[in-house]
C-alpha cells in the first residue's frame, strides 16, 4: 500500500515540473501548506481525497490517471 502513495506522489511532483509550477506556488492555489505538498510528493503523508482533488484540479489533470495501474 505505502508503494501507492510513493507513485501517486511521484506523478504530481512530475506534473507540477512539467508545467513549470513550484511547491510554493501549488500550495498556495490549492490552499494547503508546502511542506505537506512536499510530503505528499515523496509518500510520506497518505492525502484525502479531497486534497488529491485540489490537486488535480490545480494541475489539470484526473484523479483516475494519479490512480491509474492500480
């Protein structure tokens, strides 16, 4: 199970690089602080599905392609 939130976290911090954007910037339009989008980012926290979905609306992308494989 932790290998899940490892590879859900691997694929925001590539889509947020993608588009050029910074923890700082992401939390801030997601309203959560940076240092949890960098936890979330390295697995070390388990996000709500709630925060996923800030995320993934921030970022332009589905919440079916973060869980995608699984």
């Amino acid at each position: 199970m932790q290998e899940l939130y490892v590879i859900i976290g691997k694929r925001i911090a590539e889509e947020r690089l993608r588009k050029n954007l910074s923890q700082e910037y992401l939390a801030e339009i997601t309203n959560l602080h940076r240092n949890y989008i960098g936890y979330i980012e390295r697995g070390e926290k388990h996000a709500s599905i709630d925060t996923l979905l800030r995320i993934t609306k921030a970022l332009n992308i589905s919440l079916e392609w973060l869980f995608r494989g699984f």
